[in-house]
C-alpha cells in the first residue's frame, strides 16, 4: 500500500502543471479606472483600443477571438464595445490602437463585428454621467475552431452564441470608467 501512494505521488510530481489563461494589457489593470485614451471620443476620449497580450491557451486552440462588454449597461443585457474574431493561434498580442478606427493593424484575416454603438471597431467607455463607474470587461476567448463563419455585420449576439459553442477557454481583466460631468 505505501509503495502505491509513493508511485502516486511520483507520479503527480512528475506531470507538469497546466498553463493558466491569461490576459494582460500595458493599458487596462483589472479593478482600476481606464485612461482618456481608451474612452470614447465622445465623451473627451480618444477611442484608442487598448494593448492586449496573452498567453497559457489550452491544447487545441486554434484560434482567438476577443470583447469588451460594459456589464453595467441599462439594458441589462451588457453593451458590447468591441469584437474581434479570427485572430490566427499564433498571435499572442494586439498593440494599442491596432482596433481603433481607421486601422490596418489587426493580424491578417482578422475581423472586427458590429458594436452596440452601430460600427465595426473599437468603441471606448461613455457610461451616462452621474452612473457609478461601469465595469468593462475585456474576455479573450481560445477557440476550438480556426475561423468563425461571421464577418464584420455580426450583430453582438451572433458574435457571442459562437464565441459560446467554440470556446475552449477564457481569460479576462475588467477595467471601470464612470464620468461626474
């Protein structure tokens, strides 16, 4: 008997441990506010999409895809700020401004869906004024599939149900923006 826990537990040493999803950004730190420079232009931002990194996927993800929801929003529902699927499994990073309007600077095949603001790119914080300050929720998510079947007219509730049938696994930080005046 103690030869078998000793083999056990030999063998438990043994086996490495499982990379942990992460995400990280120079630009969004989870639980503090989110600079002017991500904020909609709208509201004295400069709508600037903020530098992503990310790393410990699972085994079998073949590609990335990425949002940000207010889930604080007065639909209820969350108001999703950004969309971005089909980013290649060898991408680890988005650099800032990559999503902005205007820019070029996605990884090739990548594709931006339609926000609750109307437009297909990155659209900053703008909670109403007096609201407490939003939580932004920034989740990348590691897909089970090389390219979702949507292109840049994908609602956000298309976008989300396939992002949930091809998700493998999620990484997530959560910045917060609230405006006085």
């Amino acid at each position: 008997m103690r030869a078998l826990i000793f083999g056990a537990a030999l063998a438990a040493a043994a086996t490495p441990a499982l990379a942990e999803f992460i995400v990280s950004s120079t630009n969004v730190k989870s639980g503090s506010p989110m600079a002017l420079a991500q904020v909609l232009g709208s509201c004295n931002g400069q709508n600037i999409s903020p530098a992503l990194n990310w790393s410990g996927e699972p085994v079998g993800t073949q590609s990335f895809a990425l949002t940000m929801v207010d889930t604080d929003a007065r639909n209820g529902k969350g108001w999703w700020h950004w969309s971005v699927f089909n980013i290649p499994a060898s991408v680890h990073a988005l650099a800032a401004a990559a999503a902005s309007e205007g820019s070029k600077d996605l990884p090739a095949g990548a594709i931006q869906g339609r926000t609750d603001f109307g437009f297909s790119y990155y659209g900053g914080p703008c909670p109403p004024v007096g609201d407490h300050a939003h939580h932004y929720e920034i989740t990348v998510y590691a897909l089970r599939v090389p390219s979702l079947p949507l292109d840049e007219t994908a609602a956000s509730a298309q976008v989300g149900s396939s992002l949930a049938a091809n998700a493998l696994a999620t990484a997530k930080i959560v910045g917060r923006y609230g405006r006085s005046k």
